[in-house]
C-alpha cells in the first residue's frame, strides 16, 4: 500500500522558518519525481516544488524561488520543504505527491495546514 | 491568477453529462499531450483522474474522459452521480521552470 503523510505545518510569524516532511512508505522516494503542491485558502492548486527522480535537479514556483528548498532522506524515504522568509501569502495546505508521468500526481496524504499570521 | 483557465461552475442533473474545459498557451496545454485531471473534495488528498489528456488510472470509472484541442482540454464526466459532486483541477507539464501549471478550479455541482 502506498502512502504519503506530511506534517510539519503550524502557526508561525512572518520572517520565521518552517519545515515540512513527507514521509513515504509503499515505494521509494528515489524512484519517483516528488512534489510539493499547495491550496492556499479559497484558491485553487499550485505547483510549489519538484525533486527529480535522480535527485540532481529541483525545480520551484517562482513566488518561492530562493526562499524554498526541496530535498530528501533516501534511508527514511521522506522528502522535506524547507521554507524560510515565509509569508502571509504562503498560507496553505501543502500536499506532497509522486509523480506516475510528466506532472500526473499522485496524491494520499490530507496536506499539512501552514499559516503565517503576525 | 492561474496559468491555465477554467471555468469556477460547472453543473448538470444525475444520469447527464457535463465537460470542463481547460485552456493554457502553446508552451503548456499546447506544448505535450501531458494534461492531468484532479477531483479534490474538501479536506482530502486530490485525487488523479486522468493523465496524458484521456490515460485513467486504475480504479476510474470510464465515465471519466477527456481529450484537447490546441492549448484547450477538455474533461467529460458521463452518467453524472452524486459523488461526482467536488472541485476540479487541471494540469500541465510546462516548457518553463515551474515544470507543470494548475488550472483554478471547477467546482461541480450535481443537481
């Protein structure tokens, strides 16, 4: 069975750094192009980073380019969304999701909810 | 703003057919036939329904399809149920950095 389940998420102030994981079980992370994606409230889906399958690459949105940083833990087969300098508009639901083929995303966990409120 | 456009409302009775169209530019829904759909009922994980424009996953009911045309594609839900009732998403692998663009949602209401 496969399953992916974030957490990390939290209340915070702007300016301040959080850490999100994706813990991963039924396939291996290093397999699969791995993804960040968001709901922010009331607005739809945004694609907020990518970890290539062979792990040289990493691509992000650019609202978040330079503050974000993808990576993962090959033994532990999660993948983490370090974010720094965040801001009110990074409010979210942040999924992760295993990529089957070119952006086809497949998606288990229920998101990790960031908010970022002074 | 999304990068690609949908349109916010879709409607249509039990047992009717509806289609949600989704259009991009030439360097997204235009460049690949590498268009996904996503059903995403509040609270829970979106869920893939179709990949590369018309692929279903395992577990899709082929009342689910899809198809596109130039920078627009299209998703038709056949045999409308209650359950179809949720909020719809596009996507597109991207020539651009971002490597793929949502659409901003359909939400779909069966009547």
């Amino acid at each position: 069975q496969v399953y992916m389940v974030e957490s990390g998420g939290g209340v915070v102030q702007p300016g301040v750094s959080l850490r999100l994981s994706c813990a991963a079980s039924g396939f291996d992370v290093s397999s699969h192009g791995m993804h960040w994606v968001r709901q922010s409230p009331g607005k739809g889906l945004e694609f907020v980073a990518l970890m290539w399958a062979h792990g040289r690459d990493q691509n992000y949105a650019d609202s978040v380019k330079g503050r974000f940083t993808i990576s993962r833990d090959i033994p532990k087969n999660t993948v983490y969304l370090q974010m720094n300098n965040l801001r009110a508009e990074d409010t979210a639901v942040y999924y992760c999701g295993r990529d089957l083929a070119y952006g086809a995303l497949d998606f288990r966990g229920q998101g990790t909810l960031v908010t970022v409120s002074s | 703003q999304s990068a690609l456009t949908q349109p916010p409302s879709a409607s249509g009775s039990p047992g009717q057919s509806v289609t949600i169209s989704c259009t991009g530019i030439r360097s997204d829904v235009g460049a690949y036939d590498y268009v996904s759909w996503y059903q995403h009922h509040p609270g829970k994980a979106p869920k893939l329904m179709l990949y590369e424009v018309a692929k279903r996953p395992s577990g899709v009911p082929d009342r689910f399809s899809g198809s596109k045309s130039g920078n627009t594609a299209s998703l038709t839900v056949s045999g409308l149920q209650a359950e179809d009732e949720a909020d719809y998403y596009c996507s597109a692998y991207t020539l651009s950095d971002n490597f793929e663009v949502f659409g901003g949602g359909t939400k779909l209401t069966v009547l």
